[in-house]
C-alpha cells in the first residue's frame, strides 16, 4: 500500500500545548511530513517536554490503514528497547534502597540462573558488559509463545555459555535487562510489572504505559507494518513480547516517555547522583569507555550531552532523547519497523537547538 498525501496531515494536537513557536512547529511538521513520504512511514507520534512538563506533541497519518484510523498524539505504540530505561531505573531505585548492589553476581537475585564461567554483576548487565547474548534467530527474534512470568522466558538462554568475559567488551542484548527485571522482582518482592507500575508509571505520570499485553484491550493501541520486498506496506508478522518485557516488552505513548524522561532528569525516580551514573558511559576493563551508561545510549549532538535509546521490532520504531543539562526530552514513535525514528527525532533536536 502506497501513502498518499491525505495520510501526511496532523491530527489533532493535545489541547494542553501551545508554547513552541509557530516557526519552530512548522520545522517540525516539514522535517515529518518528508521522513514519512520518502520512508513510507504510516503514522508518526512526537512529543516535546522541558523542565516545566510537556511543551507540545501530535500525531501524523494512520494508525490504523485499514480502518482508516488516524494517528493521534495518545497513539499507543511498543516500545521495544526503550523498556530498557525504565527497567534500570527500577534497578537503581533497588539500588538506593540497599535492596541490590551493582557488583553482586547476578544469581544472588536470581538464583535459577546457572554459574558461568566468569561472574556476571548487575552493573555489567546494565551496561551490556555482561557477556550475555542476545537473540539467535528469527524463532527467538519472532516468538509468538505467550508467557505469564518473567522467570520462564530465561530458559531460552540460560543454559548458553557467555560470549566473553565480562567487563571486557561491548555486546548489546535484550536478555541480560530480562535477568534483570527477574532480579526486580526478587529484590522487591513484587511482579516486575508492579513494581514498575507503582515506582515509574505513578510517580511521573505515565497514564498510558504497561505491558505489551498481546489479549489487553489497550486505547489508541496502533497496528503496526513493514515494507515488503517491492517496497509496499503491509501487516508486520505476528510477536508476542511477553518473552522480553523488561529488555522489549511494554508498551507507551511519546507524551508518556517525555514524562519519564522529565521525571527521571528532576530526580523524582531517582537521585540526581544515581541520575548522573545512569547517564555517563561504563568503561570496559581495558580502560576504554563505551558509549553506553546504564540503560541508556551517552553521547554528544551538536555540541550538547545527550542521553537516548531507540527500539525496533514487529511493526514499531521508536527513539527518545533527553538532554540533561537543557532539561530537553523528545520522543519520537513509528508504526512501521526498520524506520529512522532516530532520524526524525534528531531533525526536531536540531530544531529545538535554537533559542525560541
């Protein structure tokens, strides 16, 4: 299915925003509407937050093609590794409480997982240190089995070898933020997804998060697609994320994740000294330093600090961005998979770069 110029205008906006500049906004809507048609990208959700809480955000196109739904700013969509965050920020609010350490071996919260052949730390999971690996092939990548805990998922790989030392390098995978969202809910005493929802979602504000719930009836909940092999649109293939919640497996709005973004920078989910370890880079055992903190991406844009994460799977392309020391958050979300979410949210920090 092809997109046509009809599926590109605005829906409408959340009545609580009006304070970006008009020129500013109409950047943003240009920067858009050209990613979704050279993409072929059928809905895109934004929102923009500053210190003072949300700023403005909308969406754009279908969320629904084949019932003609349009994309709204409360369009709900998966997360995918953005659940990263908000897992370890549940780890580090463990952490302050003396309720986890960060170099305790892993199996001190979750003993059912089998000794390796080095020790495995919380702080090395947080930073993908930990040697742990991550999908191996379309049947884990695609799984469509349906679980009721977070325990039973960890025996796809709980019996694998690591793939190095930890600490000695850089290896991104989902199923170490599965060991630790196990390790929440030991520590806590609580289901993972209650603890986040007590601790994270309450407290700054998530209205419209939870668990990527394949048989819940969630609001605003977008389809989600891919391009075929002759560049069409269709249906995405079938995913049930309940295998992967705290690396992958819930689901929110843009206007949700700047909340969260907002909330963690002001010190209202953690400390600002836990904050600011979250968001500065680990350093391997040979003394280099990665490019990535605790759940989060560390980097520089523009000239500015800047801490993100991007999510990717069936039917979604999401990207949030938080600029600490601006106290600046934006988060972008698409319904296709394999789109430049991260490009789109780029393209509004350039724009929000300038004074208003």
């Amino acid at each position: 299915m092809k997109l046509t110029a009809a599926l590109l205008i605005p829906a409408m906006a959340i009545a609580q925003q009006a304070s970006l500049s008009t020129d500013k906004i109409r950047r943003i809507e240009q920067a858009i509407s050209s990613e979704m048609s050279r993409s072929t990208i059928p809905a895109v959700t934004v929102a923009i937050g500053s210190s003072a809480g949300l700023r403005w955000s909308n969406g754009y196109g279908m969320a629904d093609l084949e019932n003609l739904v349009p994309a709204t700013a409360l369009m709900a969509v998966r997360l995918g590794s953005i659940s990263k965050p908000i897992t370890a920020t549940a780890v580090m609010q463990l952490v302050e409480k003396d309720k986890m350490q960060l170099d305790a071996p892993i199996q001190r919260y979750v003993p059912s997982f089998p000794e390796k052949q080095w020790p495995v730390t919380i702080r090395e999971l947080l930073g993908h240190l930990s040697g742990v690996r991550h999908y191996a092939g379309d049947a884990e990548l695609d799984s469509t089995r349906h679980y009721t805990d977070l325990t039973a998922p960890l025996k796809v790989f709980a019996g694998d070898p690591l793939l190095f030392e930890p600490g000695t390098k850089y290896s991104y995978t989902s199923y170490g933020f599965n060991l630790l969202g196990a390790a929440v809910e030991s520590a806590s005493g609580m289901k993972f997804t209650d603890y986040v929802r007590e601790n994270i979602f309450a407290r700054a504000g998530m209205t419209h998060s939870g668990p990527d719930d394949l048989y819940a009836i969630i609001p605003h909940r977008a389809r989600g697609y891919r391009l075929s092999a002759d560049k069409q649109l269709e249906n995405c293939s079938l995913a049930d994320t309940s295998n992967k919640i705290p690396g992958g497996g819930m689901i929110s709005t843009a206007c949700d994740l700047v909340s969260f973004a907002l909330a963690l920078n002001s010190g209202k989910l953690v400390s600002a000294k836990t904050r600011d370890l979250m968001f500065t880079a680990q350093h391997l055992s040979g003394g280099a330093a990665s490019h990535y903190g605790m759940g989060w991406g560390a980097a520089e844009f523009e000239g500015r600090r800047v801490v993100s994460h991007g999510g990717g799977q069936q039917g979604i392309s999401t990207f949030l961005m938080l600029f600490p020391d601006e106290g600046l958050a934006i988060a972008v979300m698409l319904n296709r998979e394999h789109a430049p979410a991260g490009d789109i949210a780029n393209k509004v920090a350039a724009v929000m770069g300038g004074k208003e």
